[in-house]
C-alpha cells in the first residue's frame, strides 16, 4: 500500500509540476482566476453533497419510523393486549415505553377502531391529565384507516409492514413532526380481510432538539441543528417541508469549504499529496477491515461450534468444564455455593437398538428440551456426549439441590413420544456440592459420577447425593478389581462342587461347579463380592474360561455323569463364546454331552444377536443348556420357545417357602407342571428339610440339590465322593463335607 501510495504522490507531483510550468507561462491573471474557479467548484460539490447527506439522513427517518412501529404493531399479543382485552400495563411496557426507550419515539397514542385517544404517553411519560389530539395526528389517522380499507383483500404483509401504514410531517404546537400511524394486527393474518377497524399505533418524533446530532457525531455535518425560522445569511440551510409542501423550518449546519483551505495553503502539491495519500489509506483501510471483520465472524462460528453440541445446541463438555471453573471460583471466594447434577439417560441404547439413531437423536434433543424447562436461567445444563448431561445449580444447598432432581425425574415422568414411538424413559442423577470452601473441579464430578454409580446400581430411575461412604466403597471396589487382575495367576480363585442328586436322593447325578475366591486377606469369597465387577471389567471371559476348564477337567478325571457350569451374559454376548467354549471341553476331553451350562433368565430378554447363536451352537454340539433361579426374574413361555433349554431350576425362594405358603406351592407346581408340558427336565434348589424334599419329589421334579443332602464340597473331596460312588458313604467322604441322605438308603450310585 506505502508504495502504490507512493507511486501515485512521485506522478501527481511530476504532474503539478508540469502544470504549474506551464500555468507560469501563461501568466499569473489565468492561474489566479483557475484557482478561483476551482475553489469554488470544489465548495459547491462539497455543498450538494452535504445536502444529499442531509436529505438521506431526514428520508431514512421518515421511512424508519413506520417500520419500527411493525416490529410491535404487526403481533399477535399486542392485538390481544388492545383490541381484544385492553391493558394499559402491557401497552405502556410494550408498545410506549419501548418505542421511546429503543427508537427514541417521542409521543405514542394508542387509537381504538372509533380514532379516539384509548393511551397517550408523552415525553418519555403518561401524563395526568390528557390533552385533545392534535389535528396533525387526526388527519394522519383518517388517512391510515383510508389507506388500509383501500388495500386489496388478498394482500399480503411482510414483517416490515411495507404498505400498511400512513406518514407525513407537519407542525405540531408549532413543532415540526414526522407523525406515522400503524394498523395494530395479526402476524399470523395473511390477508387485510379481517382487519376492517383495528386499532392504530400512532407515533411522533419531533425533528427539532438532538435528531439531527447524529450528522455532527459522525463528522458527516458540522455543527448540524434545526430551527424554525428562516434561513440565516451564513451557512448552510436544508429546507424541511411539510407533505402538503408547507415550509416548516430549516436543517442548518456550517458548510465545508475546501476551496477557501486550498488557496490558503501554501504549497499546493502537498496538500494535494497528501489527498491523495489519506485517500488510499481510507479505501485500503477499509479493505482491510471488511477483511478483518470477516475473519472475525469465522473465527467467532469456529468458537460457537467448538464450545457448543451440534445436537442440541447445549453447551458441551468442553464449555461446561469452563462454567464449571468459573462458578467454582465463585464458591472459593466465599461468594455462593454450588451442586452438580451428573445424568444419564437408562437404557438409552435400547432405544438406538430399537427404533434407531433418528430416533435416539429426538429423545436427546427432547431430554435437553426437558431439563431446561425446570432449570432456572442462572443453571448450567450441558451436554457432556452420548446420553450424559450435567446440571450446575448456583446457590443451591443439598436441600435445593434434592428439588431440583425430583423436578427432573418428573419431568421425564411423562412418555417420550418421539417419530411417532412412545417411550418411558428414565434418568439416573449423581449429585455432588462443593463445599464452601472450595474444591477441584475434577473432584466434584468425580463424586457426582460416584453419586450417579450408586443411584444406577440401587434403583435406576432415581437420585443419590455422594456421601463419603461411598467414596469409601469406589476404593474398596478399585483395590478388588486389582487384586481380582492377578487372582488367576496367583491361584487364589478355586472351585467347589455341589452334589446333584435325583429325585430319589440316592442318585446322584452330577455336581455343579461353583467359583470361590481364596482372598489373603478377606478369606474365602463368594461369587457375588466379585463377579459383578469382573463383568464390568472384562475379565469375566478369562475367569469364566478358566473355571469351565477347571470343571471340565475335573469331570473327566472323576468319571462324572454330569458337570454343571455357571455362564455370565456378558459372556453369552461375545462372538467367540461357543467357539471358545467347544476348544476348552475339547482340551480337556471332556464329554460335551455331560456338560450343563448354567444360564439366568435375563439373558434372554435379549433376543438375537451372539447370546442365541451362542446357545445354538453350544446346543449343536451336545451341551445342555439349563436356565438357574427360574421364576425370580423375567419368566415367560415366550422365551423358553425362542431359547431352547434342556433343563429348568427352581429357584430357591420358591423352594424355601414351600411348607410355609400355599402360593410358594402353587407356584412350583405351575412350573413343573409346564416343563412337563414343554418336555423340558427340573431340578429343585435350595432343598434344606426332608418337608421340601417329600414335597418335590412327590410332584415328579427330576433332580434336587441343597444343603440337606450335600453342600460345596472341596475338589478333594467330591474327587473322593465321585470315584466312590457305589460304596457307603462313610468312606468316601470326611465328616464335615458327607452329604446327607435320606435314612434307610443303602448307597449311591450315578444316575443312568
């Protein structure tokens, strides 16, 4: 840019130069007289142009005042507000105190269908007592309604209300006005049919006072002013004329004049120069700012779309963090308190599952529809991805924050009905404050996301508020799933076998292999302290591995007629399970057809997918397949049709009950009768009194296991027990592990 300006100085000065020469030569008469004539061209071109600047400034106020009147005229609520039910409140905040306040209207009246005065507010108030209307205003009025009873049925109205209204300048008390009235109407009225009376919205602004100090400020005009007299002999003047051509005053400044300053210089080329210099800077200056600007638009969208979910338009996880740690300095400095809210929807990819994507991105777009509606303004609602949001209520104690979860699940209380589906979903909530003396951020929502681990393991559909005890339980949760990582190969996990025995109960049919954990410190630990952790984790496919070989191996080596087996879901849902499996029992040598693989019925709510093709191939292969704790989960003949099982056991509770409730009894005999039907093989658990066992056996169930004839036993000794089966049980097993059995029986033997 410095050296085009530069080229341009070097060939005006070489031209001035020249010029001057030649003008020299002439004489000095001519270049006086040229100098003359010049400057006061230059002052006339300077003069119209001021003069159209003028004209344009008082034809754009003229023509905004209408169109800021349809920003309130043209609306549903302010036709409710005044030709239906009037109410001055709502009128003086909307449609006076508005126009005032924003586009610097200095009277409104509102008219009723009749033009008679219904609000007057005056001078930036509502006066007392009110005066007569002027006949300015009269006049104008009669001409709207003239002009709108004259337009075309089928016209239509855009938002600017182009046609609608009537303007014209006038004196008002001797003032000069610009005074417009607009039809009040319907947005959502496409015709002028219905408008036969509506009220008008008359506005005046008076062109005197600071209307015109706009010009001076922006350096367009000097010393711009208006004034009701004639015109003054020095200046210039802009003639205001009323629209029936009356002269209303003048718009007068002090003129440029460039001519008077060229003569005065003393060297004209470097005015001239220098002209020409803050020419080009203006024009590239310009460039480079429209430039600019637009490389701030981009960079402000690029920060919209950076710090906000394109789904929902929430803010996400990496503007919530931000929010966070300002309002966390807040609680710092002692100045509020603060709670997290810590949400996921449940169960949320059945729906994607189900009804698809489409309709997984609607049931978002509706949740985050949802929690703003019982958030106030000053929360935080974000979504962090997938189907987790986050809450951030300001000034809210434990107490608030408990309202605001029960408001939440409310509000998913009510079914989802998205792309047509209606749903029931739930939200599970993990509530964390941060106490007044401050904390990481990374803290509270480590603890909101405990809260919400607790509230999703206890009661789905519900809130906790983290407490330190179960801070307490993460740590003794986390050191499990640490030591659970080395248990296999520091051989502390072990298996116990279980007696299964025929209905007889001097049969026995097999064992069940059951995993324990020989914990150092804990002592011996259940399935139940760990397995639920070792689903989450993923070593559940190893563990579950491991004790199908173990089981399989000790089948084989005692000669077994059957080994029982407890498979995981998560097992069940991976691609290579049977593939895995059938390679096991082939490792060991095990008979397939002598394995049982134990499953729980919530498995098969599940339908399709690895988990049936995994029972189908298992069940290809001669693997029985047996469905534990029948009766306590989601039980139904739909699923025993889909799921080919070989065998069915009772659940225990049932069994328990059974001398003690004529239901426990109705409803063991319900489901033998229909395994009967569905010629599908039973077995009673939990047998612990003879009553339980005369009562099962009677009702033809097909095997019992149970404390009363034989608990877990060691691999030793059931490996004793199996090998003896045939001799008197006094010597095959120690006194502590001998399974029971009814009195009167001389033996065991294996089931045939």
């Amino acid at each position: 840019m410095l050296q085009l300006g530069s080229v341009v100085a070097r060939a005006t000065s070489s031209y001035i130069a020249v010029a001057l020469c030649v003008i020299s030569g002439v004489g000095a008469v001519l270049l006086s007289a040229l100098l003359l004539w010049s400057a006061e061209e230059s002052d006339q071109i300077a003069l119209g142009r001021e003069i159209a600047v003028v004209d344009s400034v008082v034809q754009s106020i003229i023509a905004q005042i209408p169109r800021d009147q349809a920003s309130v005229t043209i609306w549903n609520d302010a036709v409710e507000k005044t030709a239906l039910n009037f109410d001055p409140e709502w009128v003086y905040v909307n449609l006076a105190r508005w126009m005032h306040d924003y586009f610097g209207h200095d009277v409104v009246y509102i008219l009723n269908s009749a033009n008679e005065k219904a609000f007057a507010y005056e001078g930036g108030r509502v006066p007392e007592a009110s005066a007569p209307l002027p006949d300015l205003v009269r006049s104008v009025a009669a001409k709207a309604r003239e002009r709108l009873s004259a337009l075309p049925p089928d016209m239509e109205v855009d938002a600017h209300g182009d046609g609608l209204g009537t303007t014209e300048v006038g004196l008002i008390d001797g003032r000069a006005a610009i005074v417009s009235a607009m039809p009040i109407i319907p947005e959502n009225d496409g015709s002028i049919v219905q408008r036969s009376a509506p009220f008008l919205h008359v506005s005046i602004r008076f062109l005197d006072g600071n209307v015109f100090q706009k010009l001076t400020d922006t350096r367009l005009i000097s010393d711009a002013r208006f004034v009701a007299s004639s015109a003054p002999g020095e200046g210039a003047a802009y003639p205001l004329m009323s629209s029936t051509g009356e002269a209303l005053g003048f718009v007068v400044w002090s003129p440029e004049r460039p001519g008077k300053r060229i003569l005065t210089r003393v060297i004209p080329l470097a005015g001239c120069a220098l002209l020409v210099v803050i020419a080009l800077c203006w024009f590239f200056g310009r460039r480079l700012s429209q430039a600019a600007a637009k490389i701030e638009a981009s960079r402000a969208h690029a920060q919209h779309l950076a710090f906000t979910d394109g789904l929902t338009g929430l803010p996400n996880r990496l503007m919530f963090s931000q929010c966070l740690e300002r309002d966390l300095a807040g609680v710092r400095a002692g100045q509020t308190t603060l709670a997290l809210l810590y949400l996921d929807i449940d169960n949320f990819k059945n729906v994607n599952d189900t009804w698809g994507h489409p309709a997984g991105d609607e049931l978002i777009r509706e949740v985050a529809r949802r929690l703003l509606s019982v958030c106030r303004e000053s929360d935080t609602v974000a979504r962090l991805g997938g189907d987790e949001f986050a809450i951030l209520c300001v000034d809210t104690d434990a107490e608030n924050g408990r309202r605001v979860c029960n408001q939440v699940l409310k509000a998913f209380g009510e079914p989802f009905t998205e792309i047509g589906q209606q749903m029931s979903i739930t939200v599970s909530i993990g509530m964390a404050l941060a106490p007044a003396a401050g904390i990481e951020a990374s803290e509270l929502f480590r603890k909101a996301d405990i809260a919400l681990y607790r509230a999703k393991a206890e009661e789905r559909g519900s809130y906790r508020l983290f407490t330190p005890t179960m801070d307490e339980a993460v740590q003794i949760r986390n050191a499990t799933e640490r030591e659970l990582r080395n248990a296999i190969d520091r051989r502390e996990l072990c298996l116990v076998y279980q007696p299964l025995f025929s209905s007889s109960a001097q049969v026995m049919a097999g064992f069940e292999a059951l995993l324990r954990w020989q914990h150092p410190v804990r002592g011996l630990l259940p399935p139940s302290s760990f397995i639920g952790i070792a689903e989450e984790t993923g070593l559940i496919h190893e563990i579950g591995m491991w004790t199908l070989g173990e089981a399989c191996a000790a089948g084989k080596a005692w000669g077994v007629h059957k080994m029982a087996v407890n498979v995981s879901p998560a097992q069940l849902r991976r691609a290579d399970f049977a593939e895995k499996c059938l390679g096991t029992i082939g490792r060991t040598g095990f008979d397939p057809q002598r394995l049982e693989l134990e499953i729980t019925e919530n498995i098969l709510i599940h339908r399709g997918g690895h988990s049936q093709a995994n029972l189908e191939a298992l069940r290809k292969a001669g693997v029985k397949i047996a469905l534990d704790d029948f009766g306590s989960g989601y039980s139904s003949l739909d699923y025993l049709r889909n799921y080919v099982v070989d065998r069915i056991k009772i659940d225990q509770s049932f069994i328990r009950q059974i001398e003690f409730s004529e239901d426990s009894r109705e409803i063991v005999l319900a489901i033998i009768r229909m395994a009967r039907a569905l010629r599908i093989d039973i077995t009673g658990e939990g047998v612990e009194t003879e009553a339980q066992k005369d009562f099962l056996v009677r009702q033809g169930c097909d095997q019992i296991q149970g404390f009363l004839l034989g608990g877990p036993l060691s691999a030793a000794t059931a490996a004793r027990l199996a090998l003896s089966v045939g001799q008197e049980p006094s010597n095959a097993l120690g006194r502590q592990d001998r399974p029971l059995r009814p009195s009167g029986s001389a033996e065991l033997r294996w089931e045939s």
